[in-house]
C-alpha cells in the first residue's frame, strides 16, 4: 500500500543528483541566514510559549525582555561589547578602508543603537509596532 521497495525507486542520473545536492545545500543557508543577522534578536517579538506575564511581553522584543528589563547586567554588557569588538577587528583586517570603514561604522550603530536605555520600548518610525 503506496510503501514500494528499494528496488521500485528509478536510479538518480547525474543531473538530478547536482538538482538535489543544491537544493540541500540552499537549504542549509536558508537556514543559516536569520542566525547570521544578529539584529534578528531584536526583530522576533514575544514568547513561543504561554508565559505568566498575561501578554506583557508579547510586545517586547527579545532584548527588552532580557534580565527582566534590568539595564547593564552581565549578559546584556557581554551583547553589547562583542559587536563592537567585531567591528574593530574586521577595520583592522581591511586596513581601515574608507568604504568598508563606513558600512562597518553604520551597521555597528544600527546593532548597538537599539540597545541603549534611552530606546527601551521605543518603535522608530513605527517599525516592530505590532
């Protein structure tokens, strides 16, 4: 009933195999993009599970729900000086180039403006509202 063989399934010719060993590899990196983008962490929104908070947090992104809201704790200084240590290093390894100087610069600020205190809770134009 529908459950063949091995022997019912057609062999795979060459053009079909580099089909589906792209098809596994694309994705592979599909998968691998939301944890590449570190920004994501401010993007996903509530919680996965039924919490006891009655929807507090359904409206906060993961790092304003982090620690209870306590600013400067361990981890969230932690989450906020390796950004910055990245950026460093990658200026140093491309030799303070000016044009990647300024899309590491702007992609550094758009990481750790977000996190500052003064923008807990604050939804710049209206972006990450609902």
């Amino acid at each position: 009933m529908g459950g063949g063989s091995a022997d019912s399934v057609p062999p795979i010719g060459k053009g079909q195999r580099e089909r589906r060993y792209f098809l596994e590899t694309s994705g592979v990196v599909a998968g691998a993009a939301p944890i590449a983008g570190r920004g994501s962490e401010l993007a996903v929104k509530g919680t996965p599970f039924e919490t006891p908070d009655q929807g507090k947090a359904r409206l906060l992104t993961h790092w304003e729900q982090m620690d209870y809201g306590l600013q400067f704790t361990s981890s969230r200084k932690f989450l906020s000086i390796s950004p910055i240590v990245l950026y460093l290093l990658a200026s140093f390894y491309t030799k303070y180039d000016a044009a990647h100087f300024l899309i590491n610069t702007a992609s550094l600020l758009s990481v750790l403006l977000p996190k500052l205190p003064q923008f807990h809770g604050v939804r710049v134009f209206g972006i990450n509202k609902y």
